[in-house]
C-alpha cells in the first residue's frame, strides 16, 4: 500500500469524488481530446485529416486496431461489416413489431438479443471478443437504420454491396439509394462521432466489461446509458430551439431573453473544450451545404445568426459552438426524425466503445469502488408487522 | 475550485485510478458492509435480524423505501410483486424460443425488452421510476424462474397467489408446490444477496442512470456487468470444486495441493470481510439441512472439511469462508443448474440495484471520470490505403 501515498490520504479523507469529476480511472491510446487546444485525435490522427480523406470503415478499423487498414485488411474488415449489415429474421421482427418503442430502448434491446443468440459470448475469450465487437461495428448501423425504417412504415432493406457503411445507413432507412454528397456527409458524421474521451456511456462499457463479461454486455450498456437526456439528447434540444426560434430576425430577442434568464441555450459550451470545438467547425460547412440542399436554408441562417450573437455575448469566456449544435440540423436534412437521433449516435460511437472495452480488458482491473454509509447504524430492532405505524 | 484541495492534487498528479479501488463515489443511506465487526446492515437492521423473522418482499420494501412496511403498504407492494411476477406472453415467447442461451444474457434481454415496452420509460419521471423499480422486483425473479422451467423442457407456470416471492420462484422453476423449508430457504437467499456495497454491478447501474436513462436501462447494464465471471462466477467456481473434491477424505490433500500451487481456492475470502461472512454462517445452517433432505449430505460433508481445513491454515489470515461457498450446494439442492446461479443472483439484487439507483439519481450527478492519453500526439499524416504496408 505504501507506493500510493495519494491512495491513502483519499481513503482517509472518505472525500466523495461524486460524478468521478476529476478522476482518472484509465490511460488510453485511443482518442485524444485537447480542450485548449481544439483538437479531436484519433490515435494519433487529426479529425480533420481523418474526415478529409478517410471512411468511417477506415476510422472505426484504427480505433480498434490502432493502425490504419492495408488494402488486405481493410477488404477483410468490410467483408465483415457488410455481412453483419444483414440483419436475421429475429431482429427485423423485433424491430417491426416494436415500431412504437423509444429508438435507444428498441436498439439496446436487439444489442442484447444479438448477445443472446450468440453462443461466443456465453464464456468470451479475448479473439472472440474482438470478432464480435467488430461485427456489432457493423450490426448497430444497420438496426439505427431499420428502427428508422419501421417507423417510417417502409419494409425491412437489405443493405447494398455496393455502397459504403454510411451509404447503406441512408439506403437502409429509407428504401432508396442515397445521393453522394448524403452520402459523403453521412460519413463524416460517423467519423466524428466515432470516439470522445470517457464520456458515461463509454465508461459504463468499461466498467461492464472489466467482470470479464462480453462485449455486448458492455455495448448493451454504453447504449442504456447514452438513453439519458444528460448524455445523448442535447442535439434534438438545440435543433427544437433552432426551429422555435424559426428565423434570423428572432434570434436577438429569444436568446437575450434567454441569456437573462440563466436558461440553458443547448448546443454551447464544452467541459473539455476551450475554443471552437472542431467537430462543429467541420459540421457547420456540411450543415450549410445539406440544409440548402433540401430547402432548409432558413434552419442555417437562424442558427448562423444563433451563432453570431451567442459568440458575441460569451465567445469571451470560451462559450461556442459545439458539435451538437450543428449535427441535429444535419441529421433533419438527412431525414431523420429526432427521437432517432441518439440512436445514431450509438450507431457511430459503436466504434469506440469497442475499441475502448478491448483496450481496457486487455490490462483489466475490476470496477469496484467504495461507497460511504451515511444511514442508521443500528442494530435497529426488528418490530413485526401488527405493530408497526 | 479552491474548496477542494484533494481533487486539485489528483488533477495534476494525474495518478490513474484503476478499478478505483479506494475510492468513495457515492453516499448511501441503503446498505452497510462492516468488514472489521462481520456485520452486514440494511437500512440499520442487521442481516441476522431480516433473516430470522422477516421474508424478501419486506426487505426489498425496505431496501426501496427506507422502512419496514405497514400493513397497507405491505398489501399494496406484494400486489404489485404477484402482479408483476405473471409475464407477457411476449416475455414467456422470448424465454421459450431461447432456452439454449446464456440465462444471464437472456435475462438482460427480457428486461431490456420489458423497458422497450413501457412507455412510461421513454423519458423517466421520478415517480415512475420508482414504480417501475418496484415492478422489476417482481418481474426478474420471474423471468429467471421461468428460465430455469424452459431449460428444464416445462411449460410456463404462472404464480400462485398463495405463495411468497421465494415460493413463487420455486414454483414457477418446477411446476410443484415447494415444501415449507424449501420455500424458506430459498427467502433467506434472497434476503442475503439483496445488497451489498457498491459491487460492480450495482456500480454500473449507478453510472447508468445518471444521465437520467430509465431504470430499465439501469439493471440491464447491472445483469450484463454481473455476468462476468470476476463477478457473479464464484458460488459456481466453488461448488464444483467440491463436487470434485467428492468426498472428505480426498480434502486434505486436493486443497493443500491447490495452496502449494497457489491456486485460488473458490469461496474464500473476501476484500471487506476480515472476520467469517455474516452471510455464509447464516446460509451454512441451511446449507447443512437442504442438502441432507435431499440426500447431499456428502457434499455438505466434504464442505465442511474443506471449510475446517481452510480455517486452520488459512484462518490466523482473516481468510473464511464467504457467501458464495454454501450458496452454490443449496441451490444446487433446490434443484438450480450451476449456469443459472449468476441469474439467482440478479433476482435477489434488483432490489438493491432498485433502492441504490433511485437513492443515487434523487441527488444525481452525471459520471463522467477523465482517461489519460497515452498514445501518439501526432499529427500524423494520413498515408493512402494504396501506400500502406
């Protein structure tokens, strides 16, 4: 016990880390957010040059794998997303006669019946481990995508060999085979998506998986905990303010009025970021683009001019835009409805919560903190239940 | 910041706390572990006391809501629990089309489905949550019953009115009546796994519902965390170890090869216990009558020499045996198959995972702990698939 003396003085101290604010519970190679700086790595890689010149394929194989793919591995790695895009008879039917469900309750529920049916994951072995979290790599897109789809009232769409993991996405929720720039925006939003720092959700995968349970115990979890309005539902929050707001010329008194009465504008502000948050650098050109696209120019300006005052009142105290902000706006010009869009999320973040379960169960350490009893001591005596008040 | 000098220091320091292990993450008014005293606690009444004149549904009550019920509420809470333990024929369909899966899987999915269904889920109010809390009670120890039937080749047995919880899940496991002891053995099982410090399990269900998710969300990422083996493993381990052993003559020899080998012995020891586990000396009196009427004596027996032989080498080490060395011998008396064990367990835990969810999200803070970066800063460059090795 002696090498930690900072242990000890905790355990002495009982100090409540409530929230673990300001706890580091793992070291990670995979994904790198610097807040003063405004950058998003991915091992090693700039979001920006990821979202430029690479995939969601080629992101979501680095993250696991911690390399980029050669042209052998990248044709492999497909191979398997493609074939796990095929959803079994047994999703599509919970899917279909679950249409009414909330989007991230149906897919945490076809996450674990995957789980079920998969006889790997009764004792999982570490190369199992990773088969299977690649395959769901594949399989959460395609159920997102179908939950969509059955709610839209269209059949069950096998997904197209021919197109890309974000192409299938959009083919796969609405029947018809996407356009590229939806395509391409698509993608980028997958990539930027794919993996943020040890957010809840990505926590609670690693304190799932750290008994040594499967990973779609850990991804099962990841996705109850991103169900959470404090976690997954800030971009349909700032995207219903956008659309309230309806137009430019609103936006100053709204917002002022909104500002002096200490409300929330969703959409602000990062705990980790300082300066623009590079996710909502790289979105809002993508956003101007596809809004326009579909005749929801008004949806941008409204938000342009959100932007412009919000910056000019609080970009002084490190107060901008962040990527929830734009990537609302973009999946509604995409399409989707907004009680969908923290499944989508999931469907991106698949990824790193994959590729942070193998990392951390490959040098595991059980969760198991301590919590601190402040109830009756007792020995309370036991009064039968005639007597009781 | 200033209010907290300890937070800042681990800030710099940048210590990882992995598994964290001594640290305190939440206050709880619920359960008490006392190590040093040998003493377990709910709600201020000791473990000997709940075990000797009360039965699960009260403690489960307790656990929940603070005290011990009133009449009324009594009634009221065994009215939800006998409704709740009869299932859907959507539950019972899942259950039956899935008897060759992992019960823990297939629990975590039932009850995940469960959640996919109930709007009142959708975006959880507080007074829901706590009904819905409530209903689970009932619901799991059913849904693990009705495992166990399916497995077993039977039909689904809806519960009887006159039984208790205990009977009910002996019941609805078997299609017979239970005998009056059975029946009270297994009510003591359940009232000594309901709670028990801030466990992994119960952890992730805390982390979970912080984001404000449902409290479905919440237990389904407690039963996949509690089906690794790390975790909800050992009375399995430990059982089979005995059945191997098979007879006391072979003890002496078997364990003290384990012991120069350093291999684990199964059942014994425990990281808060340093006295004999409250626990196990309650279940090992069951233990010694259960298997006897059913003619297990030899495995109590051999039980009973491995726990002697242990405590004379082991014992001046604080090293006893612990709940899960006689947990697995009564219910493998009662009739449970050993890979159902870890879905026992959860049927008896939801109420701790009920009472420390809601107690935890009524002064919630989101968790959301820091990693360390350990990986290349980059920026690298991005090579193109065709160049890479």
């Amino acid at each position: 016990m002696h090498e930690n003396p900072k242990r000890i003085n905790i355990m002495e101290a009982n100090t409540i880390y409530k929230g673990l604010e300001g706890v580091t519970v793992s070291e990670t190679k995979v994904g790198f957010v610097d807040g003063e700086a405004g950058r998003l790595v991915y091992r090693g890689y700039n979001i920006e040059d990821l979202t430029e010149h690479s995939s969601y394929e080629e992101v979501a194989y680095l993250l696991i794998n911690g390399h980029l793919p050669n042209a052998k591995e990248y044709q492999d790695f497909t191979q398997v997303l493609r074939k796990s895009s095929e959803l079994s008879k047994e999703v599509v039917d919970l899917i279909w006669t679950h249409s009414e469900s909330h989007p991230t309750s149906l897919l945490r529920t076809a996450v674990s019946l995957l789980g079920a049916n998969d006889r790997r994951a009764d004792h999982a072995l570490d190369k199992d481990q990773k088969d299977m979290g690649m395959e769901l790599v594949g399989k959460i897109p395609a159920i997102v995508s179908s939950i969509r789809r059955a709610k839209d009232g269209g059949k069950y769409v096998s997904p197209s060999p021919e197109l890309s993991m974000a192409g299938n996405m959009l083919y796969q929720s609405t029947g018809k085979k996407p356009d590229k720039t939806s395509e391409r925006i698509m993608d980028v939003c997958l990539m930027l998506h794919a993996d943020h720092g040890s957010n809840a959700s990505t926590f609670s995968s690693l304190v799932t998986i750290s008994t040594l349970s499967d990973i779609y115990s850990a991804l099962t979890s990841a996705i109850g905990t991103l169900k959470g309005p404090l976690h997954g539902g800030a971009n349909e929050m700032a995207l219903k303010l956008i659309m309230k707001i309806g137009k430019p010329e609103n936006v100053e008194k709204v917002i002022g009025d909104m500002l002096q009465k200490k409300e929330k504008i969703m959409g602000f502000g990062h705990r980790v970021y300082k300066v623009y948050d590079p996710r909502a650098k790289i979105l809002k050109g993508f956003a101007r683009e596809v809004t326009q696209k579909n005749g929801k120019e008004l949806l941008f300006q409204t938000a342009q001019k959100v932007e412009d005052t919000m910056i000019m009142k609080l970009g002084s105290k490190g107060i901008f835009p962040n990527v929830d902000f734009y990537s609302g706006m973009v999946y509604d010009s995409l399409g989707f409805h907004p009680d969908i869009f923290t499944a989508i999320f999931a469907a991106s973040r698949a990824s790193g919560w994959v590729a942070r379960s193998l990392e951390y169960v490959s040098d595991n350490k059980l969760f198991r903190p301590r919590s601190s009893y402040i109830g009756e001591r007792g020995p309370k005596e036991y009064i039968p239940i005639g007597k009781r008040n």
